[in-house]
C-alpha cells in the first residue's frame, strides 16, 4: 500500500534520513523503533507530508504523494500531546475532521457516536475536554484521528505521556482498535513493550537507517546490530577478538560463531546455571525480583550477564560463584 524509496533529509548539512526503504502492507502495524534522533518523527512527518525530503520518493498504491497537500491525503495523525482543542467538548473534538470533509450533521453525528463506542467513550459527546483524564485525552484524539476513516493511521509516540499502569493497557487496547477497524498504520515509538505489543512488523531506525525489520518475536530473537540488541534490552554482549575456523575467542572463552564478527550477543533467554563446573565462571552481583521472574546480573571476567530465573527456584545471593551454560542458538553475530 505504501511504498518509501531511498528518502533522505537533513538539517544544516546533517544528515537525519539516510535512504530510508520501506513498505507497509495493507492492514498492517508497523513500528518504527528507534532513540531519540534516530529519524523515526522525520520519516512520519515526510510520509504525512508535514515535509519534504530532499530525495526519494513516498508512493501510495503506486503513486507518488510528494506534491499532494497534508489535508487531502486522508490520513490520520496522532500525537504524544494529543492536540485537542481545549474549548471544544469530546464530541466537537472527534468531529472536527468530519466537518471539513463537510459530511451532513447526521452523518456527523452517527460517525461521532460510533468511533465514541469503538474506543470505550460512549457517553461522553458534552463532556469538557479539560475534565478527563489523561487516558481518556487519548481515547479522544484516537476516536477524533479515526472519524474520517482514514486511508493511513500515524502515531508518534501516542502513549508517551501517561504514567506506565495506564500505558501498560492501552498498548494492547490500541492495537485492538486499529485491527477492529482494519486500519493500515505507522507507529512510532523508543519504548520496546509498545512496539512488542503494537507491531505486525518491527522496525529498527538507527541514526538516519532502518538496520532491521521483521516480526517483533524475530527482531528479539535474533537482532543483527549491537545497537538493535541494547535497544532490545539484550545487554550481554561480548568483544570477539579473533575468530578461527568457525571459532569466535572472547574474554569469555570460545564460542561457535560461523558469521565472522567483532561482537556477539549470548543471548539471556537461552542462558542458565549449570549443574556443574563447566561453562562461563561468574559471580553474582545483584538480583532483582520482577514478580514473575528474577533477573540475575553476574560479573565475568569483567563483563556484566544478565539472565532470568524463575522466583520458585533456588535462588543465588550476590557474592555466590556460578557456572553458566549457554544454548548453542542463544550465540549470536553483532554488526557494530
């Protein structure tokens, strides 16, 4: 449906969009996960046209939107802040769109009341915007970037600003809203549980370049850059010094690598304590409960390994000596 092509951009001579490559399906999610300045708001303000690249091309079902204006792409856009209008009540609010697609007051109406019940609203049409919650502030400007039925849905950072309880559900809620409705969306986001729980496909942006992009379960599993896994929060990467025959020779030892690499990432779901003396020799330094699991750090040889272990099981205490085993598949190649 919609097709990115070797866009760039930059500002005062640096650059921000580095030939930027992508597609987005029909029906789909896709997340563009990234820090700060990683390009990922350039990219969805050039696809909705909010600027210009300087090179490249955005098409819609095979036709170039560049020279389109924002207003008749019929796209729709959300934002962190949400930008309602503070003197409108809900219902004026969601119908703000509606009105200049100059719909007929009953048709406006219906459409009000519909995307009201659809995100969880029913009721609140006179409601003053300045008396709801911040959940309800989102459910809002969702409900008001859903009115006109948009051809493309674009949210950045649309759960930033509420506190982690009530961001931890609308994460799943909005996903569930955009695939009731059949929406093809865009979504931008740093946080790594948004882009899990939203995504079809997952995004990497890193420095002006989508280094990666696949299903999130495949992106966690195997990331391809140092920068990707620590994104992921997969932190226990290791410097290989040499590679040999298949070999990788690390601080920690040897490894089986067959892609030559300067790092490697021992993956923590696939590390474990060993029932005997074989394997990574480290010692424990902190543990820290997570409810449905402890995550263990341990010191090896000066590298911090980070892994999981179950709260019904014996537990290490900081200062113990362990042996860690490794799974062959949880021994991955890094490009820097």
């Amino acid at each position: 449906m919609l097709t990115v092509s070797n866009v760039t951009r930059a500002y005062d001579g640096k650059p921000v969009l580095r030939g930027i490559d992508l597609e987005v399906e029909r029906g789909e999610i896709v997340c563009l996960l990234g820090a700060s300045g990683s390009g990922k708001t350039t990219l969805l303000r050039i696809v909705a046209g909010l600027e210009q690249p300087d090179s490249g091309d955005v098409r819609l079902d095979g036709v170039s939107i560049l020279d389109q204006p924002v207003h008749t792409r019929d796209f729709g856009l959300m934002f962190q802040d949400f930008a309602l209008f503070p003197h409108m009540t809900v219902a004026q609010n969601v119908e703000f769109g509606l009105r200049m697609q100059r719909l007929p007051v009953a048709q406006r109406r219906a459409r009000v009341s519909e995307v009201l019940a659809l995100v969880g609203l029913t009721g609140f049409e006179r409601r003053d915007i300045t008396r709801l919650s911040g959940g309800e502030r989102q459910r809002v400007a969702l409900a008001r970037s859903l009115a006109p039925n948009p051809r493309l849905l674009m949210l950045d950072e649309p759960l930033g600003s509420l506190d982690a309880v009530l961001r931890e559900r609308l994460m799943v809620e909005l996903r569930d809203i955009i695939k009731a409705v059949g929406l093809t969306a865009i979504y931008v986001t740093h946080d790594r549980r948004e882009a899990f729980a939203s995504a079809d496909r997952l995004a990497i942006m890193d420095a002006g370049i989508i280094t990666q992009i696949d299903t999130p379960a495949e992106v966690y599993r195997r990331p391809l850059t140092v920068f990707a896994a620590r994104l992921l929060g997969l932190g226990n990467i290791v410097p290989v010094s040499e590679w040999q025959s298949g070999m990788a020779i690390t601080p920690l030892g040897k490894f089986p690598l067959e892609t030559r690499a300067e790092s490697l990432l021992l993956h923590p779901d696939g590390l474990h304590i060993a029932g005997d003396s074989t394997g990574i020799t480290a010692a424990i330094t902190e543990t820290v409960f997570q409810g449905d699991a402890v995550q263990i750090s341990a010191n090896a040889n000066g590298i911090t390994l980070t892994f999981k272990l179950d709260p019904r099981a014996a537990l290490p205490r900081s200062g113990d000596r362990i042996h860690l085993a490794v799974a062959p598949q949880a021994i991955l190649p890094l490009a820097r």
